[in-house]
C-alpha cells in the first residue's frame, strides 16, 4: 500500500468512516512496514507527514471513550507520543522502542483510565462499569479503567465516598487511598481519605471487608493481608500514617441490623442483664464483653426503643453502676455487679 492510501485510509479511521476490511489493511501495512514500504527517505518531509496527522491522532486519544481493544489500532497514537516525547522525526521508523509490556500499561494508563471529580457542592451518585455505586462527596476524585480487569476491579479514591460494591466472589474490588488497600467481595462502606489528612478511615455497613496496608510489611516477605483486620458491619478501622498502625473501633453510629420485620423489642421489664446485653449484640452486630458471674443478679426494667446503641449502653450502665468502653470494636462494661 502506497503512502497516499495510507493517508486516504488513515483518515476514513479518523472519521470513525473504516469499514472492518479496511481497518484490516491498515493493520496488515502497519504490520509489513519494515519490509515492504519504502518510508520517505528525506527528513522534512517524515516531519511534514507526522506533523499532519498528529494533532487528528492526538485528539483522538485524549477523548474519554473506550479503547479498542485491537492493540494494532492503539499502537498508532502510543507510538506518536513516543515520538513528540522524544523528539524522534518518523515515529513508524521506532516502533521497537517500546516492547508489548510497556505498550499495555502505557494504553491503559493514559487511554482507558477514567478520572471523575464531584464538583458540585452536594453528594454524587457515580456509576461503575460492574454496576457498583459510589456516592462521591464534593471535592472527592476517583480514578478507574473503563472496563475492569478479568481477574479484580480496582480504583483508587482521593476524598470521601460510600461504595455499595455489585457482589462477585470471583473479582474482588480493591480501593486503593493513600497507604491503605481495602479488599471486598460485596458490601457497602464508607472511606475518608482527604489530600489534606494522611489518616484513613474505612466504616463498614454492610458485609465484610478486609483492611491492610503494605507500608506494614515493607520489610519483611509476609501477606499485608494477614497482619491487616477485619472488619463486619458498624466497625470502622483508622490507619495512622505517621504511627503506621491500624486501629479498629465502632463507628459513631452504629445502625441495627436486622430487617425492621425482625427486630426485638428493647422494652424490658425485670429482665437478666444478660438478656438485655445479648439483644444489643443481636441488634447491632457487635460484641459485649462483661463479667456474666458478677453480674447474674442483676435485672433491669427499662424502655430503650429510641435510644441509640450508646444511649442504650449508657442507661444500662448507670442502673447498673458500671462503665463502658470501645476497645477493638468490643463494647467492654465493668462494674461491681448487684
């Protein structure tokens, strides 16, 4: 194919105007050029050529479209940003330079990466490509490819955002926000992870996510996934950069979690301590930690149906003349019994 098909055919592709045999023969040339086309010999007229498609080829591969997935297409305007980077005349001449590796990472960064900042000043629902929600909140940004890899679905989050993540045991979604990488399967959560704060918090409300950072394992050969926590609903984990810990506690308000049909009453009337501590469990998904022997005398008629589960907690405790704290995600009550 001579250089003014290649110029008539190069701009039919440009137009979106290629039928699928044409785009074959674009392939099949660009595939033969260092055997069968003779490349313009004089270097003005290389510069003359590459100068007259690149600005086409370059606003085509600025757009926030999907990208073939034929990495012959795609290869065109890689290898004429290698060539305006580098200040090489005839990009065709190079094409050596990057090796296939290095061609799919530079295609997915550059091309199919998706940035999305919310820029209103009120929460946004943003839809993913597997149908998972996030809720970005104003000034938050998250960076994803197009379409999700076959094997694992990852974004990286810079602000605040809830995810209500599509379930897919066989592509788990990964939040990468500053040093910390949240692993789900299918659940929703909260992240804070602001530029202007090193810390990150991650708090759970549906389902289970496990919480790690490699930070903490840079210096030995461990999984950062084992020495990383857990977390169910109404925990939340906060990871201190400049300590480099993970600490794990309850979130500020705790929801109950059984279907509305299925809750139990918190109206009480001379029931057991441990009656009334196995229900805030049962309802909020957490452990209470007490002395069970110090405390089976103990009974308690009360009414807590709209308190909150510190509410709750608190009215216990000053009936029964104890205290309470959050350590680990536990609620741990002391007193002296009754």
């Amino acid at each position: 194919m001579d250089d003014a098909r290649y110029q008539e055919l190069l701009d039919k592709y440009l137009k979106g105007d290629c039928t699928e045999e044409e785009r074959a023969l674009l392939d099949q040339w660009y595939l033969s050029l260092d055997s069968e086309v003779k490349l313009p010999a004089n270097e003005e007229e290389q510069k003359r050529l590459l100068a007259q498609n690149w600005q086409k080829l370059s606003a085509r591969t600025t757009q926030h479209t999907p990208v073939r997935q034929h990495w012959l297409r795609t290869y065109w305007a890689a290898a004429a940003a290698v060539v305006v980077l580098l200040g090489v005349g005839w990009y065709f001449v190079n094409l050596n330079m990057i090796g296939p590796a290095q061609h799919d990472q530079f295609v997915e960064a550059k091309a199919s990466s998706i940035e999305h900042t919310n820029t209103s000043t009120v929460p946004e629902r943003y839809v993913l490509s597997d149908q998972s929600v996030v809720t970005l909140q104003p000034g938050s940004t998250i960076q994803h490819p197009a379409v999700f890899a076959a094997r694992k679905r990852e974004v990286r989050l810079i602000g605040e955002a809830f995810f209500d993540i599509r379930k897919n045991p066989n592509k788990p979604f990964f939040v990468y926000s500053h040093d910390l990488i949240t692993k789900v399967l299918g659940t929703s959560f909260r992240i804070k992870a602001y530029p202007t704060d090193r810390n990150v918090t991650v708090a759970v409300r549906t389902g289970r996510v496990s919480v790690y950072s490699p930070k903490l394992v840079s210096k030995s050969k461990s999984d950062p996934e084992t020495i990383g926590v857990v977390l169910t609903p109404n925990q939340q984990v906060t990871y201190l950069d400049q300590e480099q810990r993970l600490v794990k506690s309850l979130v500020d308000k705790p929801v109950i979690l059984t279907p509305e049909p299925d809750r139990m009453s918190f109206t009480f009337q001379n029931a057991p301590v441990s009656q009334i501590m196995s229900a805030i469990e049962q309802a909020y998904g957490i452990d209470v930690v007490y002395d069970e022997e110090v405390m089976a005398n103990c009974f308690i008629t009360t009414s807590l149906d709209q308190e909150t589960m510190y509410d709750k907690l608190t009215i216990v405790c000053k009936l029964l003349g104890a205290t309470y704290k959050v350590i680990d995600a536990q609620v741990v009550i002391s007193g002296p019994g009754c």
